[in-house]
C-alpha cells in the first residue's frame, strides 16, 4: 500500500485570514492542522488524507489570492488544482481514469495540466521546467512512486512540508522532518476535547484502583507508550500457578532471543526470570497438555516454528514454514507438535514429530487454523476462506470440506460484474496494446524532434533517451499486469463461507467443536460437523455480538463483534470467548445459558485469554491502542485476573 498525501497551499503571510476561513469550514465536520507561513506559502491539511479538493475549491472562494492543493492517492496518482481569485485555472491528474469510467479527450486534456500559468510562483525556475518535462512524461510512462513527482513539485514552488497528510500529522506523530511543527494549529480548537480526555483517563485509572483494592484484578504489566512497545505473547505455566510470556516486536530489528518470563503469585512482585529464551520475532505460544513442551510461532522474516523441550532445556526441531506462523498447537498425546502457515495461495500445515518420526504435511491452500480432536483421531483445520475442513491425521487426507455460515451466493449483480471482467480480460489484444504504446511514444519522438537546427538542448535529449529506454519496460509491465489480472483469485475464486473464523476449540471431552466468529460464537456437536459435507450454518448454540461504538483519537466508530478468542473453563463446563468489545463472556454448554463475566475498564478490545492450570487465574491480552496509531499509541497490556472472583459475580 502506497502513501496518501494531501494539502491545500495558500500564497500568503496572513495566517489569521486563513484560520478564520477554516473555521468557518470546520462548521462541517470538517478538521484541519494549520501550519505558519513558510517561504510564502501556508499549509492547510484537511482530515481525510487532503484527497478532497473540494475543499480547495471553498477555501477559494473565501481566500483572495493564489493557492495550490496538491494530493498524491496510494502513491498511484499525483493531482494538483491552481487557484486564482476564487476560480479554478489549472488542474492536473497523472492518471484521470484511474477508477475506471470512460474519459473523453476533451477531459483527458483538460487534466493534463497547464504549470506555465503558475510559473511566476516558482521558487527555482530551473526545477520548475524540470518538472513540467516530468508532468508531461507521465502520460506516456508513469512513475512507480509518484510520491517523489509531488516532492519534487513542491520544491520548485518552494513549498515546504508538502509530503504528508492530517491524518499522518495528528494521528501518527510523524512530524520529525515537519518545519515548523510546534507553530501548528489544530481546527477546530481541540481544548475542550483534550481536557474530556483527561478526565476519562482519571476515572478508568480510578475504576482499575477499585478493582485491585478488592482483589479482582491481581495485576496489569505492559502498556509501554511507542511504535516499538513489545506486545506479549502468553501460555499457561508449566508449574500449574501463573503463566510463561515473551515479549516481542516485530518493528524491532534485533535478532536477539526473548527471554521467556513467569508472571504468577506472589502478583505484587515483579514477573521471575526463566532459564529459557525463544524468538527473536514471536508470534504465539502454547504449552504442550503435560507442560512440558512449548511450540513457538514466528514472524517477522522468522518463518518457522519452534518446539522446545523445557524439561531438558532444549530446542528440538526449528520447523521452516511459508510465511508468518498463524498457529501451533500440539496433538493430545504430544506425538507432535502442529503448525500453520499460508502466503497467498500456498498453505502448509505441518506434523513435527516430538520423538523419532518423519514429518507429515497436509497442503491446504490459505490455512489458518488449526485444532485435534481430544481422541487424536482428526484434525480440524479452517482457511481464510471460511472454510472448515476435517482431517484424518493418520494419512493426512481431508475428508469434509464445510462452510462456515453457510455459502456465500453472490448477488446477481456480482455475478453480471465477475461475468463481464472475465470476458473483457479475455477479449484484450496483447498485440494491438503493443502496437498502441509503441505509436504513442513514436509521436512523443516525433514531437521532440528540433524544427530547426540542432542547438544540443541536453534537456530534450535526455527525455528523448529516457523514454527510448522505457518504451520496452512499459510493453514487459503491461503484459505482465495483465497476465496477473486473468489469474486474479476474486476472478477465479472457489466456493466460500460467510463467516470470517479467528478461533477453534474443542472441548475437553470432545463432544462439542467451537468457533470464534466475525459475528460471536457457535458450538456444533461434534458428530455432526464430522460426518457430513456442504454448509455450516446452524450451531446448536450460538451467541451474536452487536457492534459497539468505540471512542478512540479518531473519535467515534462501530467496531463489528469480532470474537477473538476462546477458552474452556471445564469445572463449570462452559466456555469462555471475548473479542473486539473489551468484554469477557460465558456460554454455559448444559443449559445454553451466556452473559457477561467481566467488562474491562475502557473496553479495550481482547486478543487472547487464557486459564492458569489450576483455574485460579485468566489472563487478557488486551490493546487500549488498536484504534489509534502514532507513536503516542499505547501498546499492548497483560492483565491477571482472580478468576474465582469475577466468576462469583
């Protein structure tokens, strides 16, 4: 994914005028950072990445004078929009028919763009012809990262802090390189908000105060403010009290291992160290059903997993995978350790064996998820296509395919659309493009071609070379674009589910199949996800999760009911889920009964929970920053929880 940039530059040194004018736009919903006058030019960046300009347009018509807004869109496109007395003059798109539709000539010329009719803003004339030779060369060869057009535009204008946006200012703290920064102006004024803030930060801090005073929540370890705060990885500890975490970066370079901590009573004091170290680049843990083997999931350019021996200490088998682990787990006699890994239509799950043996692999394209059965017989494995499928694990072979939610159908319209792109890739002519590309860049020679005697302008020579040089990279690149366009998967895309999966379970006994859904829960008896084939659309118990509303520095949104985890409980035979909603919820198995067990202060959404081996503690891994970016972002957190107190109440 490219970059989104985007800003309205006014040629002024009267700020107050133009804070004036975005107040009044502000009225609209709309937020911008005003930046002081900087060699001529005030910078205006409207919320949304500045990719509207028709905020420029009634900047304007309220602004006398000159201005520019400039965008570039995923690093695809760079546009600009000239301004003189409230009227548009000039506009310039690299790529008007990006988004598809018909564009006329009349309207291609129009958005090719005219610079001679602001050449008098020009801070370096000699940049400035530079850039226009640059400008008229992207319709005949585009740049990969046009970002660089945009730099080097507002160079020759003398425009400063041109390559950003609002939401990479306000929202990322990527403000390093700004000039200027700290002369920013938020508007509207964001007092009033930032001191609501507070205060909600005040009351949450009070709320976690009362609940260790009473003895609910034992402890919260993590947190740290930064791109580079370490996230925690967690499983319960060998020794039965407390649970074994890593912490682990993947934005961190260092190639070091992470030493694998104990947190666990006494909770007042702090985690004790461990004689093991794993990593560098973590991405899951789980602890073996006798405690005594851990298998690791990597990241990160660390595509493997590992199998370690804690008892002896020892590392047993580093296992290459694909890509990022997604899973490991063990099967219920530890005869092996199980992982899964996919990169695009590549999927691998593999059998280590934790003895002498011979790996078993079972391909399964986009494999995601992985679970066996309690009696060691079958392996359930899920895809990113929502789909579940039932393994035998003695010869590796599937036996059911199910859909989860039952099969998408497409809406006849998709169906119309998917038709008709099919048809007109198959309908384009290789060939004539080529001959198409080839004419064009003849004419562009042609048009280069001195009229009289040959001066030596090294300038048309070099662009004359450039474009002979590009010609065949073009005619490789289209080609190549459009053999990739007839293999699209959407274009080609098998049978799929409704419902996105993050989590399976079994439980203990193996008579019920669980799922962590995009939606909430649903329990299938095992049996019959086992012996039949087609849709699986109606658990026997199920438990839908609404959207919330979440408040975060981008303000408000409805977050889905994302269910993230899954966890049994077996003395009370239910089962415990959370998710995107910051709440920890129960679904007795017996009587269907389900409700809220504990709702976290802030509701920060939950990405794993787990039960110490003796039940006394759940443990959380909770984000309090998935909603914000930045570097004022909040990392990851740990909370420990007295699972016999908020299972009381």
């Amino acid at each position: 994914m490219g970059g989104f940039y985007g800003s309205v530059q006014i040629r002024s040194e009267d700020r107050d005028s133009v804070r004036s004018a975005l107040e009044r736009l502000a009225r609209d919903q709309r937020q911008f950072l005003l930046g002081p006058p900087l060699n001529g030019w005030i910078g205006v960046y409207p919320n949304g990445a500045g990719q509207d300009f028709g905020v420029a347009g009634k900047l304007a018509r309220r602004l006398k004078g000159e201005l520019i807004a400039m965008l570039v869109h995923d690093d695809d496109i760079f546009a600009y929009e000239y301004y003189r007395d409230g009227r548009r003059v000039d506009q310039y798109n690299s790529v008007p028919d990006y988004f598809g539709g018909d564009i006329s000539e009349k309207e291609r010329l129009e958005l090719s763009g005219r610079p001679e009719t602001f050449a008098h803003l020009a801070n370096d004339p000699a940049k400035f012809a530079a850039v226009r030779e640059r400008l008229a060369a992207q319709a005949v060869q585009r740049d990969v990262f046009v970002s660089g057009l945009m730099e080097e535009f507002a160079d020759a204008l003398g425009i400063r802090n041109a390559l950003t946006s609002y939401e990479y200012l306000h929202e990322n703290d990527e403000t390093d390189d700004i000039e200027g920064w700290d002369e920013f102006l938020h508007v509207p004024d964001e007092t009033s908000q930032k001191a609501r803030k507070r205060q909600a930060d005040a009351a949450i801090e009070e709320e976690l105060q009362r609940l260790r005073e009473q003895g609910r929540l034992l402890a919260e370890r993590g947190g740290l403010t930064g791109l580079l705060s370490p996230h925690p990885w967690l499983c319960p500890s060998p020794d039965g009290q407390g649970f074994l975490v890593a912490w682990s970066n993947h934005a961190d370079t260092g190639e070091q291992p992470r030493p694998i901590e104990r947190h666990g009573p006494p909770w007042s004091a702090d985690p004790a160290a461990t004689p093991w170290a794993i990593g560098p680049h973590v991405h899951g843990l789980e602890l073996s059903p006798s405690g005594r083997y851990l298998a690791a999931a990597n990241a990160a350019g660390e595509w493997k997993a590992a199998l370690w021996d804690l008892q002896e200490n020892r590392l047993i088998a580093d296992v290459p995978q694909i890509r990022a682990v997604h899973c490991v787990g063990f099967l219920p006699d530890e005869s092996a350790m199980v992982s899964v890994s996919s990169h695009g239509e590549e999927g691998r799950v593999i059998l280590t064996p934790i003895a002498e043996g011979t790996a078993r692999t079972i391909e399964l394209p986009h494999a995601k998820l992985a679970a066996a059965h309690p009696s060691g017989s079958s392996l359930v494995l899920v895809d990113d296509r929502c789909r579940l499928f039932v393994a035998d694990i003695a010869s590796g072979r599937i036996l059911r395919t199910r859909y989860v939610g039952g099969r998408y159908a497409p809406s006849p319209i998709e169906q119309q659309m998917k038709r008709q792109v099919q048809a007109q890739m198959a309908s384009i002519d290789l060939g004539a493009m080529e001959q198409r590309i080839r004419q064009q860049y003849s004419a562009m020679l042609a048009s280069l071609e001195p009229k009289g005697p040959s001066r030596g302008d090294d300038s048309t020579v070099q662009l004359r070379d450039l474009i002979e040089r590009q010609i065949e990279e073009q005619i490789r690149q289209m080609r190549d674009q459009v053999t990739r366009s007839r293999a699209n998967p959407v274009l080609n895309e098998p049978e799929h589910g409704r419902e996105g999966v993050f989590r399976i379970r079994f439980d203990p006994s193996g008579e019920w199949l669980a799922l962590g859904t995009l939606a909430g829960v649903r329990v299938y008896p095992w049996r019959e996800v086992r012996d039949h084939d087609g849709d699986l659309a109606r658990p026997s118990l199920a438990v839908d999760i609404a959207e919330t509303t979440v408040e975060s520095a981008r303000g408000s949104r409805l977050v889905p009911g994302y269910i993230y985890d899954l966890e049994f409980d077996p003395d009370r035979a239910r089962l415990l889920f959370a998710g995107l909603d910051g709440q920890v919820r129960f679904l007795d198995l017996a009587s269907g009964q389900s409700g809220i067990l504990l709702e976290l202060p802030a509701r920060p959404p939950i990405q794993r929970l787990a039960l110490s081996r003796d039940h006394a503690t759940l443990a959380l891994i909770a984000s309090p920053g998935m909603h914000d970016n930045g570097r004022n972002r909040r990392g990851d957190i740990i909370q420990f929880w007295d699972y016999e107190k908020i299972s009381g109440a």
